[in-house]
C-alpha cells in the first residue's frame, strides 16, 4: 500500500508522488508514515523529511519548519507536507549553506540569547547534513 506526498509551499507545489513511507522530524520526535496511516497532524521541527520508494530509492528534502496532515481520502492515505522554504537535496547550495553555518556560528556566539539567529543556524545545519 503506498502513500501519495505532496510537499508544498504557500507559492508552489516542491514535489509530488506516490511513496512507500514518509519519514518526518516532529517537534516532538520522529514520525513514520505507511499507506493506510490514521489521520494525524504533525508540527514539524527544522530537519529532513524523507521520502521512501520501493527498491530502497529515496527523495530527501530539508524543512524549516511547518505542518505535516495525514489523512485518507477514498481508501488512498495522502500525506501533505506544508513549509514555508522546503529544499530538496539537490536543489541545496552546500557551498552557500556552509557559509551561512560559519558566519551564523559568529553571530549566536556574540547574540547567544537571540532565538532567531539560532533558527537560522539550525536551518544551514540542516541543509549541510542533508546535502553534504
């Protein structure tokens, strides 16, 4: 039993398709998803999201954050992944994202309080993992 993906923006539809199972990062744990999934709703923390195919092939995609609903619809289990800037693995500039994490690393350093520069570190953590 598979499961239809969509991983969308509030703009643009990233990617869509038919998948084995779904593997998310939750705010509070990692979260499987298989065809035939009760409905769920999941707050997603900044991390990947992976997206498993039949043979062992996977698509991988960073979050920073959003909503993941599960919910079936005429027996077919769909899985909607809502971010606000979701990047495929491929589409990463690891170049560019390793710079960010050094110069973030400078910033929280001095702004150690500032949650929103640490967000931003978190997020260029996340895509060096996933693309490096």
């Amino acid at each position: 039993m598979t499961i239809e993906v969509h991983l969308v923006t509030p703009e643009r539809e990233v990617w869509t398709g038919e998948a084995e199972m779904l593997i998310a990062h939750g705010v509070d744990g990692e979260v499987g998803i298989l065809g035939g999934h009760a409905p769920l709703l999941v707050h997603l923390a900044i991390g990947p999201v992976r997206i498993l195919f039949e043979g062992g092939e996977e698509q991988v995609a960073v979050v920073d954050g959003g909503f993941l609903h599960v919910g079936t619809h005429q027996g077919v289990t769909r899985a909607d992944i809502l971010a606000s800037q979701p990047q495929l693995r491929d589409e990463i500039d690891v170049a560019a994202a390793r710079v960010a994490v050094e110069r973030l690393l400078g910033e929280t350093a001095s702004a150690a309080d500032d949650e929103v520069l640490k967000a931003e570190l978190r997020k260029a953590q996340a895509r060096v993992h996933i693309a490096g």
